[in-house]
C-alpha cells in the first residue's frame, strides 16, 4: 500500500531541508572563517588568504610596523567576529576603517599601511606572528 502526503507533510520536508542547508552552510563558513589567514609573497604582491583575504601590491605598502597594541574594535562593516577573533572590515577607534586578520586578542600585531588601507594581522602563537612580520620585512 501506498502512502499518500498532504501539503502539510510536503511542507514539513522542505522545512527541515532548508533547515539542515543552513546548518551546513553556517559550519562551513565558521570552519572557513576560524582558519589561520596564510600569507604569502609572491610576483611583487603580499597575499593573505582565506575569508576576507586580499592582495596587496608591494609597491602599494607603505610602511611594515609590529605593535603590542591596536585601536579599540569598535564594530563591524563586513566581517566575521567571534570567540575572539576577526576577520574583515571593521571600524576602529582613530582609524575610520581597517581590515582585521585576528587570531588572538592580545599582542603583538602586524600593521601594514598601504596607500589605502591599514591591515591589522596576528596569530594565537605570538612567535608566529613576530616570525611573519620578520618574514613580510625583509
């Protein structure tokens, strides 16, 4: 025998279809978005990778510096902030805009001024970031 389904049933299914698609969605973008930002320099370019990444003309940069402090986060303009870190384009206090690559919340941090943008990045491990920065210096 044969089971027949009314529109609530139908309904029900694409409810929980959409339901496990968003749940699936949102994992991946927490896994894409919580991995280390990789950085690479390569054909007169400083990359930095995954979500929110950009590239950025060495000629473009106009100053390398490692801080152990950073403007306060003021709030978001497009990014990805959570269990303490960021990721994107986030307004700051004296600073209007800067692009954050945030691994930690404590110190130090890699500032790269371009002639259009501050970049901010740093790792869990601070020895990694003072190794990036050395790497990005020279």
């Amino acid at each position: 025998m044969g089971k027949s389904f009314n529109g609530k049933n139908n309904l029900s299914k694409v409810k929980t279809i959409i339901s496990v698609l968003v749940v699936l969605g949102l994992a991946v973008a927490f896994f894409l978005g919580t991995r280390e930002s990789e950085i690479t320099l390569e054909n007169n370019a400083l990359e930095i990778g995954g979500m929110y990444g950009v590239t950025i003309p060495t000629d473009s940069i106009e100053e390398v510096t490692l801080k152990e402090e950073i403007p306060t986060v003021r709030n978001k303009i497009n990014a990805l902030s959570m269990f303490g870190f960021k990721k994107g384009t986030f307004r700051m206090d004296e600073i209007e805009r800067a692009r954050l690559f945030l691994h930690s919340g404590k110190g130090p941090y890699i500032q790269i001024t371009t002639n259009e943008e501050i970049i901010f990045i740093n790792y869990k491990n601070s020895e990694k970031t003072r190794s990036v920065y050395q790497e990005i210096k020279n």
